[in-house]
C-alpha cells in the first residue's frame, strides 16, 4: 500500500491508503480516540480527485465530518455518521480538488477544473455550501491555483496562482484577501513570488493568524513569515524544506503550538525532522530519511508518511516527548534484513563539470553468492517527473532487483530536486541531454569502480523516466537493455496532445513548440528508431491520458520493423502509473524474464514468459 495526506480532527487521525489489492482504490482510513483502525468510505467508493490528472487533497475532515472526492464520478460526497456518503455536488463537468473547510461558515474551499468546454480546463477557487450545495466561483483567471487556505478567524483567504508557461516549481503567486460578511472576497494582495522567478510553496496561517509560506528566493527552499506590510526569513539552510508541487496537499512544516513549528528538510537526498522554536532551528531524532506530508495538531501531535532504508513507509504519529510510533504499515510479509541492499549515496562527475548524486544498491540475498570472478549486472534507475527525485526510503519494488543479483543505481541526475534551485533548472533546455549524460556517467563511475559489469548495463524509468531511458538506449552505446513504463518516445506528440498541467512544461525542459520543433525531433528517439540496437521492453497502461498508448505502441513497431528485440505488456484499466497488485507484480516478473533473456541468465523461480519480437539471436 501506499500512504498519504495524514490530518487530525480532534482526537482522530485521518490518512490516505492507496491498496493494489483493491484494483488501486484510495480510502480514506482513520484511527479512532480508543486507537481502532476502520475504513471511513464504501468499498464502492475510492477517494482520488483527477484535477492535473495527478490529483492531491481529495478529502478533509473536522468535527466527524468527512468530505472527500470520489473516484467514479469527481464528485464531492459527506459522509457523518453511520449513513451511507451522499452526494455534496452534482456538477458533472467539474473536478474538485485542495478541499478546506471554511472555519466560519457552512462550506468548503477548493480547486474546481471545469472540462465543459473543448480546448484546455478552466481552473478556479469555488465554495461549495455544505446545505443547500451550491458552487460559487471566488477566484478565477489564472491558468492554476493551489493552496486555498482560510485564517483561523475566516476573516482572510490566502491562495497559490501561477500561469502558462511555469510550472509550481518554476514560479508561483502567493495571494491574500479578506472575506467580507457575505463570504465573498475583496481585492486581492501580492504577498509574494509572482513577478520574480521564485517558487512559492505551502501557505499556511499560524496559530496568532500570521501568513507563513516556504520560497526558494534564496536558491533553496526556506521558511518566511508575513508580518503586517514585511516579509521576513524564519531559516536560511542550503536545504530544501519544499518539493515540486505535483499534486495538491503537500506538506513539509506545521504548527505544534503557538510558538513552535516542526518540519521536515532534505539535504543530499535524504530528509531530516527538525524544530523552529525561539528563532532556532534544531533537528529531532527520527528514524526516517524520507518524510513526506507532514502535520501537526494543537495538542503537540505530529504525524508524516515515514520510510528510511530498513522501514518501509509508514503512517508515523509522535508527540512532542513521545518517540515516533507506527500507526500503519503497508501489509507485507516480515523480511528478513539480510535480503535488503542498504543504500550508499554517491557522487560521480556529471557532464557540465558539476557533480551528480545517486543511491547505489549492491545486490543482497543471504540464500545466494556470484560467482567467483563476476560482477553484477547493473540496473540504472532514471526517476520521473523530471522535477522529481530518487528517494533513500524503503522500495520493495527496487530491492526486487537487489535480492535477484543486480545492482541498483537510483539517480539523482541534473533537473533533480533535493539540491537547491540551481541544480533543479540545470536541466532546463537540456531535457534528454543531461539526465542521459548523468544516468551513463554514474553507469561509467560504478564500472570504474570495479562494482559492476561493463557488459551487463541496463537502464528502466517510468513516464518521464522513461523518456530518459528511452533516450539513453538511442543516444547513446552504454546499455544493452531497457524498461520503459509508459515512456515518451515523441516530444512532439507530448507537447501537443498532453494535458493542461503539464501542457507548456516542455518550453523550458526543450524549447518553446512549435518554435522548437526541430529540436524537439531530434531529441525524440521515435525519429531515430536505426540508432537503437539494443532489446527492449515496454509496459503501458491503456487508459492513460498523460502519456498516451500510442507513445509506446508507435515505438514498438518502430523497433519490430528494426528487427530489434522488443516486448510490449499493455495492462487494461491502468492509467499514469500502475495501481491493481497483480498489475504490478506482472510487470516486474516479464521485465525480469527479459532480462533473463537478454543476458542469458537462469532464473530460480517459475513466471509467466512475455513474448520477444525479434528474439531469434538472445542469449536466453
């Protein structure tokens, strides 16, 4: 399972369970003031807004009321009580996201994306009155909004906008505007970003009613306070306390009482939990390196998404002097830590001169030794986004490879978050450049370094990742594998027919299109499909709306009429990113028979073969 948004209401924890075995269904779970664990919404019914296509903030709870989003029809239901969830909005061409319950007033703040017209959605903040159900537009004229977040008194509403062409991470708006008696807003202040390049992240209103956001105006993202007309830095660490805002809810600092704010930084890849008290900021002993939607409450009470390299992710709940206790593990046989790879950050010369960052995995499994004399086979994990980044937490899916003998390298190329501004937009105009030149040169620094086998290289990402993947095995001879997850193989088709979030992300990651048309060809590795020479295996999901099917499937006949080995494992009723159990165990098990294939190794369990075009000259 997968977890997020926790939040408390009272004495109760909320969070969200995303559950494979479930077909992927997303519910929202809480655990009661006597410490019971219970599922909060039908099985009929998955909490999961589409707004970005990504989604984010499906549900909020207070006072033993929960509205949430359902999956099925977008649509806002509340549920209270033992009756069934009934419906708060029947809006059939609206999506609803980011929901906040106005303090004051019966209704709910959030993000609606209304698809009743053709061309792209139109983004706006609405209300939704809790009694009489009706939708009432407060903000709108911007291409995106995020964040809308009341003051404690209801008195003031502040709120993120950016536009076309930036993205979250590129520049963002932070407003503020006082509510009149009517619930409708004034006009509204520029508190921050907005007309410089600067990041604005996570707005929230302190307990005394002061503004607090996170910006990277110092080329990291740092902590700032609004105090009547001033802004002020409550840090100034070359450590990142934000993240890319791919979906909404995101969270990494909250109010544990008046005077304290506890929150979570990177630093080289991994997170830390610290405290902001009386100007000082302290770390806090944890047990995790990967802390994710972190919350707090007024009685002292944190909660986060928790993972590090022994500890799978978890729902963590602490207190101010309690130690950090696990409220929710995914369900998962007990492993043994001898089959689990501990994670060594490295650094390796990345090609602008600088250096590049990655996780490198050696393979584990106490049942098993290599041969005398053999190196591993090695398998470089290029992450997606690409304004993401590789993660130190637990990942049952990677130490599959490790406890099979590979070696595992998960990059942390140019374009990465985690390493300040700087690095992040090192990838900007060199999409398909960079990130190949840093997932081959960190390949290179392993085999240098005598870890791995030169002959045995293969590479695998997803979306994004995937694109680089795609690109490293055309543009380059350092592999002799790949695994591309509903990969990009066409820029051009990317820039013309994905959706609106995403829809002028390529001008800064490429170049402006059609402007850059040519340069968008040439990077694409559909176009050339005679400079891939190596075998390759793709999985999509076929109802996927951000990177379609035809990506995959255009490039699949490109290499079968290449005479290049290939698969294809398309999966029914998948989306962006695979979420049914049996879905996703297919897919490792066929990218793992390719490779058996491809490099002529036995397995030592039973699964089902995928059918190889072009296999006749495998060593497998």
């Amino acid at each position: 399972m997968r977890f997020s948004e926790p939040s408390f209401d009272g004495a109760s924890l909320y969070w969200l369970e995303r559950r494979p075995a479930e077909e992927g269904r997303s519910v929202v779970v809480r655990q009661t003031p006597a410490g019971l664990i219970e599922d909060c919404i039908p099985r009929h019914m998955g909490a999961r807004t589409l707004v970005h296509e990504y989604g984010g903030g499906s549900y909020v709870a207070a006072d033993d009321v929960l509205c949430f989003v359902n999956f099925e029809d977008q649509q806002i239901y509340r549920a209270a009580g033992q009756g069934p969830p009934l419906a708060l909005t029947e809006e059939p061409d609206l999506r609803f996201a980011d929901l906040r319950f106005d303090p004051v007033r019966a209704r709910l703040f959030a993000i609606a994306e209304d698809h009743s017209s053709s061309g792209e959605p139109r983004n706006s903040i609405v209300t939704i009155d809790l009694e009489d159900h009706t939708v009432e537009t407060l903000v709108e004229g911007s291409d995106f909004y995020s964040d809308p977040i009341p003051s404690p008194d209801g008195k003031r509403l502040a709120w993120l906008s950016w536009e076309h062409p930036d993205m979250p991470w590129d520049r963002t708006a932070l407003w503020v505007a006082e509510v009149d008696g009517r619930g409708r807003l004034r006009e509204a202040t520029l508190v921050a970003g907005g007309e410089s390049p600067e990041s604005i992240f996570q707005p929230r209103w302190s307990p005394g009613g002061e503004l607090w956001f996170v910006s990277d105006r110092s080329g990291w993202w740092n902590l700032y306070r609004q105090r009547q007309d001033h802004t002020e830095a409550m840090t100034s660490i070359e450590a990142e306390i934000g993240l890319p805002q791919w979906v909404f809810r995101m969270s990494t600092y909250a109010f544990e009482g008046p005077d304290v704010v506890v929150l979570a930084y990177c630093r080289s890849g991994s997170w830390r939990l610290a405290e902001l008290r009386a100007g000082e900021l302290r770390d806090r002993p944890s047990l995790y390196t990967d802390i994710q939607y972190l919350e707090a409450d007024a009685k002292g009470r944190i909660a986060f998404v928790g993972a590090s390299a022994a500890l799978a992710p978890a729902v963590v709940l602490a207190g101010q002097q309690a130690k950090e206790v696990t409220v929710q593990t995914a369900s998962m046989p007990k492993i043994d830590s001898g089959f689990l790879s501990e994670p060594r950050s490295i650094d390796f010369p990345a090609g602008d001169g600088s250096r590049g960052h990655a996780f490198y995995y050696p393979p584990s499994n106490p049942h098993y030794e290599g041969l005398v004399g053999e190196k591993p086979m090695l398998l470089v994990l290029s992450h997606g986004g690409p304004t993401a980044a590789a993660s130190s937490g637990l990942s049952f899916g990677l130490q599959y490879w490790t406890s099979r003998g590979f070696a595992v390298v998960d990059v942390n190329y140019r374009g990465s978050t985690g390493y300040g501004r700087a690095y992040r937009e090192a990838l900007n105009g060199q999409w398909g450049v960079a990130d190949v030149e840093d997932c081959s040169a960190a390949a290179h620094s392993l085999v240098a370094s005598g870890e791995v086998d030169v002959e045995r290289l293969a590479i695998r990402g997803g979306s994004a990742g995937g694109y680089t993947t795609l690109a490293s095995l055309t543009f380059t001879d350092v592999f002799s594998a790949g695994a591309s997850y509903y990969g990009i193989g066409d820029l051009e088709t990317l820039a013309r027919d994905t959706h609106k979030f995403e829809s002028r992300y390529l001008d800064r990651l490429v170049g402006p299109y059609p402007e850059a048309a040519e340069l968008y060809r040439r990077r694409s590795p559909i176009h050339t499909p005679e400079k891939l020479s190596c075998p390759v295996i793709f999985f999509q999901g076929l109802e996927d709306k951000v990177v379609p099917p035809s990506q995959a499937e255009t490039m699949v006949e490109a290499l079968r009429g290449q005479g290049i080995p290939v698969a294809y494992v398309p999966f029914e009723g998948e989306q962006h990113g695979f979420r049914r159990a049996e879905n996703i165990e297919r897919a490792l098990e066929a990218e793992l028979y390719f490779y058996s294939r491809v490099f002529g190794f036995s397995l030592s369990e039973e699964v089902t073969p995928v059918e190889i075009h072009n296999s006749e000259g495998l060593r497998g």
